[in-house]
C-alpha cells in the first residue's frame, strides 16, 4: 500500500473537519470559503518575497543584522498550501467598527483563531516583517494562516524555513509577548482537531497541557473552544454548550 503524503494526510484530516462542521456547527461551516488557485497562491508568494526585499531595504541602516536575516523568498509548504488549495479561509478579514458577533460562527480554530485566506496571509506577514525582525530567529519566511480578528496581534503560523527542525509545524505567536516555532506538523495539528470534533473530547496537541483546557462548544451552529474550568463563567452566560458535555 501507498504511504500517505503529508498532503493526504492535511485532505483526509480536513474532510473530517469540514463534514463535522456541515453537520453540527452550519454557521461557522457557511463562512468557509472556495479553494484557492495555483495563480493565488504562487501571487502570495510574490507578494511576500517583495516585502521581504522592502523590509530588507528599510532596515538596512536601522537594523543591519536583522536586515541581513532576512530571506529573499518563502515557499508555502506543501500541507499549508493543500489546505488553502481546499478552502481559502472563513471570508475577508474584520473591520474595527464590525460587530463582536461578526467574529464568532468564523473564529473557530483553537484559540479563537480565524482561519485567513492566502491572501490575508501575505498581507499579514506584510505587516509582521517590520515587527518580528527584532526576533534573533525571523527570517521572514513564518508564514501566518490564522489570527485574532482583526488586529492579528496573536496567530498562528507554519515555519517554511528549509532544513529547520520546525520547518512545517504549527506554532503561535504574539506581537507583545512572545515568539515560538517550536509546534506540531499541519497534518498532526488537524488530525488532533478532526479527532476531538468527532469523538466529542477535548483537543490534545501532546503538550502536557490537560485537554479540559480546550474543549469544543457550540452555539446557534458556530464552533469555538472554550476552557472548562477558567470560562465557566463565559459557557453559562453566553450560552456555549461543551460536545459531549463532560462536568
């Protein structure tokens, strides 16, 4: 039998998402948007190899060291754009003036993350370059694929670095507190996500972190994960009922 490619892997872990959220999330399952193109993603691409050169030239003489880190290219991984060729994010990002409520059916990633097309993507990495150059580890080839709607202060990214231990894995970071590439792979990080959507458990990433901590809810058909023991508070007032209530 054929070994499964990280690719196929990111296809049947994201089918099993989506049929789940068709079923039992249909707001958050409405916002998921069609594939994107090849053209779309090779254009992504482009766009950040030339804020990589932008940023790279602004910071010549301010941050020469951070500058000189900075690659001339990114690739997109080949799970990451398997996923985006599927579905191209849950719609156009936030304005500040949209409504909370605007937020909910499409945040629904853990951590209260909204999945963004590959085009928010190189905006966003755009915006993050002249940011995380001051970090002794940014190369500029992080690519972002999710985020806080709609400041971005925090998301999520995969690590496109060549020959890196990280390259392709899934990490988090934060523009006022802290910057990781340590992660798991796209593939297992969906794969955990699939899992604990269809058998009603929750999320268990092999972080030691106690999976209570990110359970998934439900709420007039929109998906988010909520904490069991810190948003008792948030489950009760906001009405967000836990799959397969545990307590």
């Amino acid at each position: 039998m054929k070994a499964m490619t990280e690719e196929d892997r990111v296809t049947g872990a994201w089918r099993r998402i989506e049929a789940w959220l068709k079923s039992n999330a249909p707001e958050t399952a409405s916002f998921l948007q069609p594939g994107a193109g090849a053209d779309q993603i090779a254009q992504a691409e482009a766009e950040m190899a030339s804020s990589l050169r932008a940023a790279a030239a602004f910071h010549r003489t301010r941050n020469p060291e951070g500058a000189a880190r900075l690659a001339e290219r990114v690739t997109i991984p080949g799970p990451l754009a398997t996923w985006w060729r599927l579905v191209n994010g849950t719609g156009p990002e936030l304005e500040w003036d949209d409504p909370e409520e605007s937020l909910v059916p499409r945040a629904w990633l853990p951590g209260w993350q909204t999945f963004i097309s590959v085009q928010g993507a190189a905006a966003l990495h755009a915006r993050n370059v002249d940011v995380l150059i001051e970090h002794q580890d940014h190369t500029g080839r992080w690519v972002p694929f999710a985020m806080f709607d709609p400041d971005g202060i925090t998301g999520l990214f995969m690590d496109s670095t060549p020959r890196a231990g990280t390259f392709g894995h899934v990490a988090d970071w934060s523009l006022e507190d802290w910057f990781t590439a340590d992660g798991v792979p796209l593939p297992a990080w969906l794969e955990s996500i699939a899992a604990a959507l269809e058998e009603g458990q929750g999320l268990d990433l092999g972080d030691g972190i106690a999976d209570r901590h990110m359970w998934p809810c439900l709420r007039a058909g929109s998906l988010r994960w909520l904490d069991l023991v810190s948003d008792a508070t948030e489950l009760a007032s906001e009405g967000w009922q836990p799959v397969n209530d545990p307590r």
